[in-house]
C-alpha cells in the first residue's frame, strides 16, 4: 500500500514588526517638555511663596521673642533701694513715664548673676530701644546714660501705664511713677507697642510686678493718697 504524503503547513509570514514613528515620538517629547515646564513653574511659584512666608514668620518670631524678653524682665523686676547721697534717704530706682522706662531686675539677657539696670526708650523714626547696665548698691542711671542702647524693636513705639490701688481699693492705671517718690513699685505694668506700618500687628504686654512693695521701707502715703 501506498502510504498518504504527509500535510505540510503553510510557512507563516514573519510577525509585523511595531514600533513609534517619527511623529509619535516628537509628539511624546514635546508633551514631556511642557510638562517639565509647568512643573518647574509651579516649584519655583511654591518656593517664592515659602521664602516670603519664612521671612515674615522670622520677623514675627523676632518681635515674639523681643517682646517675651522684656516681660520676663518686667515680671522680674525688684524694689532696687540705693541712699540718696544729698539726703541720705533711702529711695526706689524705678523711673515710670509714658514713653520710657527703667527699672532693675533680676532678669538679665546675658544671665549675668545678680541685678541688671533696664531702661525702654522711644528712638525717633527708628523703634523701641533697650540699654542694660549692672546694678550695684548705688542709683544705676548714671551708668544707663553712660552705655549706648540697642535697638530691640524697630519699627514700633511704646507707651507704658502703671497700675496702682487708691484708699478706696479700686485699681487704677496711670502714666507715670516715680520709685523715688513713692518709694514703691506699681501692682503691674501695661506696655503698648504700637507699629510704624498700620499692616503690623499691635504689640502688648501686662506684666503683674510681684514684689511691687519693699521689704524694709513703707510706701509713701501720702504721695500715693495724692495719685
């Protein structure tokens, strides 16, 4: 018998080759290079708007700190007693007005042991100035005028009010006091920081003065009866 020739398959054509065309391809990198573009812009918009951001959130922390400084010295502020060398009478360095203040403390900047003479001044067109000088067993204002003042705060001035207690108990604020007149402290001090740009933000400080009545000499009452 004769045996059946075998089925030969048909050779298959070779699979198409795909790939991108000269078109796609510059399409594709024309799209990846705007999208590079608008990706760039936006990093540099954000990194513009943080950097603005950052230096105003400084400048705020500065004034912030600026401010905690000085409460913290007012809250440490003590009835510093020296002798009047003219009377020989013993009298309080705390020096009140409206625009200025000096006082001393236990607070010190350096944290230098022992007290430091304070004194807050208005600085013209520039900001609120601070001028620190030890404190030794004389009056401390010689040496305050003697050392050149730093500016804390600039682009703002200070107006302070004293609080004080009259005969019939009623707390009242008043715009100066004189330590060596009344030969006490006031019950608290009430500074106001008021910007040179209206777009800043008002500053403000009430600082309860603990040790506002001296261990060893009274109060002159008859000067307070008279506030």
């Amino acid at each position: 018998m004769r045996s059946k020739p075998t089925e030969t398959k048909p050779i298959q054509n070779r699979e198409r080759q795909s790939g991108f065309t000269l078109i796609e391809i510059m399409l594709a990198l024309g799209l990846t290079a705007m999208l590079l573009g608008l990706l760039s812009t936006g990093m540099f918009i954000v990194a513009e708007d943080w950097n603005r951001n950052s230096g105003v959130l400084d400048e705020n922390l500065d004034e912030a700190l600026a401010v905690l400084q000085i409460e913290r010295a007012l809250l440490g502020a003590m009835p510093h007693s020296y002798t009047n060398l003219q009377t020989l009478s013993r009298q309080i360095f705390f020096i009140g007005e409206d625009d200025s203040l000096a006082f001393a403390s236990t607070v010190s900047p350096q944290r230098v042991p022992g007290v430091t003479a304070w004194q807050l001044s208005n600085e013209v067109d520039e900001g609120v100035t601070v001028t620190l000088a030890p404190a030794y067993a004389d009056n401390p204002q010689e040496r305050l005028d003697d050392t050149e003042g730093t500016l804390l705060l600039p682009g703002y001035s200070a107006e302070f009010s004293y609080l004080y207690e009259d005969n019939a108990d009623i707390h009242l604020w008043r715009d100066q006091w004189s330590g060596e007149d009344l030969l006490q402290l006031p019950m608290a001090v009430y500074v106001r920081f008021e910007p040179f740009d209206e777009r800043k933000e008002l500053l403000e400080i009430v600082a309860p003065i603990r040790a506002y009545q001296h261990r060893t000499i009274n109060p002159n009452q008859q000067r307070l009866e008279g506030l």
